[in-house]
C-alpha cells in the first residue's frame, strides 16, 4: 500500500466487501481434518462457518461423554440441539481501528508473512486437541497440555487465530477452517476461568486472553455459542475481579510488595479490557489506581523496573512497551500514553547495531543472553515518537502478530548507528559504551532487595560477522564467591554461594567524554538472603579499549567458610546458540575465552581453576552445552569437605584487565600510598590513567603528584545524539590538583595523553 491514508481506507473497505461475499456464500467448503465434510449437506442453509461450529459442539458432546460428567453431558447436548433448530444469521462487523488498526504497508511485509507462515505450520496443521478432562489443569509451566503448551501459548494461539479470522485485511478472514480451532481454544479457557480455576494464576495468558475475546464478540459474534459465550464472558470478569485482588498495593501504595511489571502490565490490560466489555465502576478504579502505581517504575532514560527496585531485563522490556500502548489504545487514556513515550530512549541506548543486548546489568536471576533484539517494541515507540534513533533498531527485524505488523514501516527514515561513544545511562546509573564490536556497561543503581546484584560490570564482543548469533563472548559477572559449606551449588549461577550484592552501602561513577570510573561496597549474600558480614569493595576504570578491575573482599567478624574464589563468569553462548569457547591460559595470568583477553595484574590466591557450565542451567537448559566459564581464582584454604576459619580483618583481592582481543595490552600498577583507598594506573593508546576510590567512612588525602584533568564522582557526559533526551545532572571536571582529598564513598579518575 502506498502513503495515501484514503487509499488504505479504499483498500481495507474492498478488502471487507469482498471477505463478506466470500463468508456468505463458501457453503461447502470445511478443512476435512477439523469436521466431517457430510456436515455441509446436512446444513445447506447455513454457511460454512455455522456448519463448523456444530461440527465443534458434536466433538465436545463426545469429549463430554467420553469423561463421564453428567452436567457436562447435558449442557453440550442441549448447546448442539439449540444450535440445529436455530435459525443462526450471520453479522460480520468491521473491527474498530483500536481493535485492529489497518496495516499500512501490507505488501511484502515480513512480519505478516511470517505470522500467517507460523499459523500454518505451527498452529493449524498440527490439528492440536487439549486433555478431555479440563479438571486437570495447574498453573503456568507446570501445566503442560500437549507438546509442551503452557497457558500463555494456548492464549496466544488464541489472539492470532482471531486477528487472522477478523481482521478485514487477512486472506484467512472468515475461513471456516478457523472456527473449530477457535472454538477449541475458547472453551479450553472458559472451562478453567472460573473463580479459583488455574487461569486466574497466570499472567502470561490473561491479556492476550481478554484481547481475542474482546475481538471475537465485537467482529465475530455469530461463531459463539450462547452457552460458551455466557461461560467466557464470566471468565473475563473472574480474571479481571482476580487480578485486582492480586494487587492490594496498587491501592495502598504503601504495601512492601515489589512491583512486577511485566506481570502488572498484563493484569492492567485484562482489566481494562473487561471494563471495556463490561462496564464497572471497581474495574474502573482499579485501573486509575494501577496506573497511578506502575507509571512510577518508568526510568528516565526509558527502562522500567523489573522487579522492585532490579534493573530491566532486556527479554521483558518489551512486554510492557506492548502491553501499555494496547491498553492506551483500546481505553484512550492519556496517562498511558505518556507512560509508554516516556520508554523512548531504551532501545536506542541498549541495542547494538548487530542486535546484540547485554544482560550484564539484568537481574541475577535473569541473564537470558538469546536473541532478542527489541525491534519490535522499537518499532511501537518509533512510530509515537516519529524516532529515527528507535527506528534504527525497528529496522533489524522482528516477528509478530497482525497487530505488531501495523507498525512495520520501511518509509521512515532511521539515524545511523552511533559509535565510539560513552554516555552515563540513567537507567543502569553507570557508564555505557561503544567501540566498534566492542561494549561495556556499569551500574551503580541499588537494587535494595535481598534478591542481590550479581555484577556492577560486564562487556560484550561481538563476531562481526553476518548470523543470527552475532555474541562471540561476554563478561556478565565478575566478584567475588563465598563457599559457606561443602553442599552442591544449586545451579550454575550460584545461588547456592555467596555471590551476591545483597547489601549495597556505597555506589558512585563518573563519566566522561573519554573514559569512566565506577566504585562500590556491598556486603555479600546468598539469593533471596540476608546479607553476610562479607564486604566486598571495588573500583573500575573503563576506557575505549578495556576495563580495569581491583575487587576485594574482607571478613567484616571472625568467620567461617570452605573457601574464598575470586570469579569472573564468561559466557560464549546459551542452549542451542552461540558456540562453546575455551578458556585458554596463555601464560602469565593471561587468559582467552573467544575475542575476550583476561590479564590479572595482581592478586594473593593461591591457583586458577576453570569451571565450564551454562547459563541459566538450573532452570532452563537442562541439557548442558556448557557454553560459559567461570574463571576461578581459589585461595589457599579451599578444599573439599573441609572449613576453614577466617578472623576478622582477613583479605583477598584481584587486580584484572578485560579488553578484546584486538587491543593492546596495557600498563597496570595497584597503588597502596593512603589506608583504605582502593587504586591503581593505566596507561594504553587512549592515555594515562589514575583511578582512587574511597570506600571508607573518612576523608582521605589524595596522593601528591597527580597529572592531567580529574574526573570525580556525579560527572555525567551525554554526547550529541542524546541530546533530544534532556540535560543530564553533572559535575565538571578540573585540572588535577597537587594536593586535595577524597570524601568518603567517592571516587576519581585523572586523564592525560
């Protein structure tokens, strides 16, 4: 379709007459798998379509028979003989453009080929039938149907059968093959949605859920049985009551209960589309106080929060880009809107120009490291802000629904990729940067929760070459590790061991132009536990070619463990992509693991020990491919089956060097000259280096004979193509001082060439 709005309309009216003849007089033609072809002839006054719906209450009078459930029995008989005798006129009604808005470009338009392929071969071949009882269900991915189906799938099969049977533009509008699949999907949730019923627990599938529904009896009433229609309405009112219940905080603020956006975004939507259908002043409410609570977990540079106070996770950023905008579509609440602008500059900042994003920075628990590339909710928040910066990422590529298709547009113009750039990052708090195919992040946003922060640091290296994976090697975690006891770490991540920044005191940074420093202390705990009196403190130098690293770690009382590892967790790949790479040790305290170079400078642990595993493992990918390394610096007192004592006072520290394979090694130096401050020198091709931080609770003097500019703790540089994002708070720098001094918790970082 070409720019001409009148043309579209034209188009899609067409499209709509057209689709009407056809429904009206396709009287025979039914997908012999789906029903028997004598139904036709039994039913020459009814359409194709009606006949598919009886063809479906024939099959569920047998399911009910086969289970034996005498009210069942009853009801699915009397629904097939009300539907014989009736004499059933078929209504199509052209869906609202909120409901389905027309898909401008429809010619060549790679997510609508590619959703109605995957509806063929994915969906509608398989023929898939649910279990006969529908008593026997459970909650999420505990309740697996058949191959493997959640209630998520089953509700998103559900949204893309109806968009492709309703919408005006689809060649499979009102094909009669659809109803039975439809209808199958559409019982299969009013049978469970009842109040107490396993539905009601699932947020993955109440939004997609509530939007088929809401398409169907506006576009496609005639194909809805009464009695299903009574049974599924209720079911959209009991998810609705359901999930106001589940969110007591949203009307009193005040509630220590994390947020979970991405499970309140679609709660907010089933809402407010049940209110759409069934006006009540409770759902109402509910929203206004919903939306009151959610708008504030929006970060200024576009992130949410993903779990209380966690870091977004890149894998469902997305879900609420998409879930916020469809809600401010069907409901036209201004304040929805501005919620899901305000997520503008996410993508651009996170995304790299091969679709690579960094799960560094993401929740412990959610290093996912796949293939996700954001361009789908890009293309959402290009299209609200006409953004050449989210268009830039739109235009790597991205699958979707009908709905999603609508904002495919190849005519917008998209802003070149930027490059050898470093930006501070409201959302991590931290540094952000690009060179080429290599990147860096640091965060010093507190998460506040005992669920822990895995790493304050991680970089990525990219192939540069043309595939669907383009990581060739990340650092996602690097720290240090408490054996608390000889029993197995749960699972590759070690939420079984002292891992993790529970307790976070001190976090500070500073970023320039050229390079950035970050500095933090934290006490040590275990995943979803209380902090230890393990302290742990460090500080990083980033610049266009590397990171630097000094990590510490001090026994706050007289403690006891069976060892302390230093640990700097690498990752080639997860499940099937990506490709193994091995750990090399190339002499020196030098290692390789892909295009990553990893030089310890210095330290006082006793040996390296290299452990292979999987990221995500326990959970996710049971069958090991073992495509991460957690490179292990172990002290003199790790052995199995054994505790050692470690008094009050006791230390370890690392000095490490990351850089990719295409730099330079670099001079580095730890400096000891003033008690208590942690800091060392560089010097590669960008310059010389000094960095001091000060994680004590004193003033401390800065050493003499500084040289360069000084950059200190709250300067923020943004560079030119941010500059539509607003100013950012900053400090300046100045010339280095001869003499001066450090306050407590701050850091700073001198540069000269």
């Amino acid at each position: 379709m070409g720019d001409d709005p009148r043309e579209t309309d034209a188009l899609i009216q067409k499209a709509n007459m057209k689709s009407t003849l056809t429904l009206l007089t396709a009287l025979t033609y039914v997908g012999a798998m789906l029903w028997p072809a004598t139904v036709a002839a039994e039913l020459p006054e009814h359409t194709a379509r009606l006949a598919s719906v009886r063809a479906w209450l024939e099959e569920e009078t047998e399911r009910a028979e086969k289970c034996g459930r005498a009210a069942w029995i009853e009801e699915s008989r009397e629904n097939l003989r009300a539907w014989k005798t009736s004499k059933w006129e078929e209504t199509p009604t052209p869906p609202p453009s909120d409901l389905l808005p027309p898909i401008r470009f429809y010619e060549n338009n790679p997510v609508v080929k590619r959703f109605f392929n995957d509806l063929e071969h994915k969906v509608l071949k398989p023929d898939r039938r649910f279990p006969e009882d529908p008593q026997s269900g459970q909650v999420r991915s505990e309740f697996l149907i058949k191959e493997g189906w959640t209630f998520p799938v089953v509700a998103e099969e559900l949204l893309e059968l109806t968009q492709a049977f309703c919408h005006p533009q689809s060649p499979m509008a009102g094909k009669p093959e659809l109803v039975v699949p439809i209808l199958r999907r559409a019982a299969f949730f009013a049978e469970r949605a009842s109040i107490g019923g396993p539905v009601l627990g699932d947020f993955g599938c109440c939004a997609p859920l509530a939007d088929a529904w809401l398409i169907l009896t506006t576009c496609r009433p005639e194909i809805l049985p009464l009695a299903l229609r009574g049974a599924m309405d209720q079911g959209i009112r009991n998810i609705a009551t359901d999930s106001i219940s589940k969110r007591p905080e949203w009307s009193r603020p005040s509630l220590a209960v994390p947020i979970a956006l991405n499970a309140d975004v679609n709660f907010i939507q089933a809402i407010a589309i049940a209110n759409r259908l069934f006006p009540n002043p409770a759902y109402s409410e509910a929203l206004q106080q919903a939306l009151s609570y959610v708008e504030k977990q929006v970060l200024p540079d576009g992130a949410t929060h993903y779990y209380g106070k966690q870091n977004e996770c890149a894998s469902y950023h997305g879900i609420s880009v998409r879930a916020i905008f469809r809600t401010a579509q069907l409901t036209d609440d201004p304040k929805l809107l501005e919620m899901v602008k305000k997520m503008r500059w996410y993508y651009p900042l996170s995304v790299s120009p091969s679709g690579v994003m960094e799960y560094s920075s993401a929740p412990s628990w959610h290093h996912y490291w796949n293939t996700y590339n954001g361009a789908a909710a890009a293309a959402i928040l290009s299209e609200l802000h006409n953004c050449a910066h989210n268009q830039r990422v739109a235009n790597l590529g991205f699958d979707g629904d009908l709905w999603q298709a609508a904002f495919w547009n190849p005519k917008r113009t998209a802003a070149p990729w930027p490059d050898n750039y470093v930006t501070y990052d409201q959302n991590v708090e931290g540094p952000r940067a690009r060179y080429g195919t290599w990147s860096y992040v640091g965060t010093t946003r507190q998460t506040l929760e005992n669920r822990g922060k895995s790493s304050y640091v991680g970089c990525v290296v990219e192939t540069g070459e043309a595939g669907l994976w383009q990581l060739d090697s990340a650092l996602q975690d690097v720290g240090m590790e408490i054996r608390p006891d000889t029993a197995p770490d749960q699972n590759s991540e070690h939420r079984g061991r002292i891992t993790l920044a529970n307790t976070e005191s001190v976090t500070t940074c500073a970023v320039s132009d050229k390079a950035a420093a970050l500095g933090a202390v934290s006490q040590l705990g275990q995943y979803r536990k209380a902090a230890t009196d393990w302290i742990q403190r460090q500080v990083w130098l980033f610049t266009p070619d590397r990171m630097v690293g000094l990590v510490t770690v001090e026994a706050g009382t007289d403690l006891s463990a069976t060892g302390i590892i230093g640990r700097l967790y690498l990752v080639s790949g997860r499940s099937h992509w990506g490709q193994r790479k091995e750990i090399k040790d190339l002499g020196g305290s030098l290692f390789s693991y892909g295009k990553l170079r990893v030089q310890f400078h210095a330290h006082d642990f006793a040996s390296f020990v290299p452990e292979y595993t999987d990221v995500m493992a326990g959970g996710y990918n049971a069958s090991s491919a073992k495509k991460s390394c957690i490179i292990q610096l172990v002290d003199e007192f790790a052995q199995p089956g054994a505790k050692s004592p470690y008094p009050k006072g006791t230390k370890k520290f690392y000095l490490v060097e990351i850089r990719p394979d295409a730099s330079a090694p670099a001079a580095v130096q730890r400096i000891e000259s003033v008690a208590g401050v942690l800091g060392f020198t560089v010097k590669d091709g960008s310059g010389s280096y000094q960095v001091f931080f000060n994680p004590t609770e004193e003033e401390r003097p800065l050493p003499h004979g500084l040289a360069g500019t000084m950059h200190s703790s709250g300067e923020r540089f943004r560079p030119d193509w941010l500059r539509d994002a607003g100013a950012v708070e900053s400090v300046s720098s100045q010339p280095a001082p001869a003499n001066g001094s450090l306050p407590p918790g701050k850091l700073i970082f001198t540069h000269s060439q």
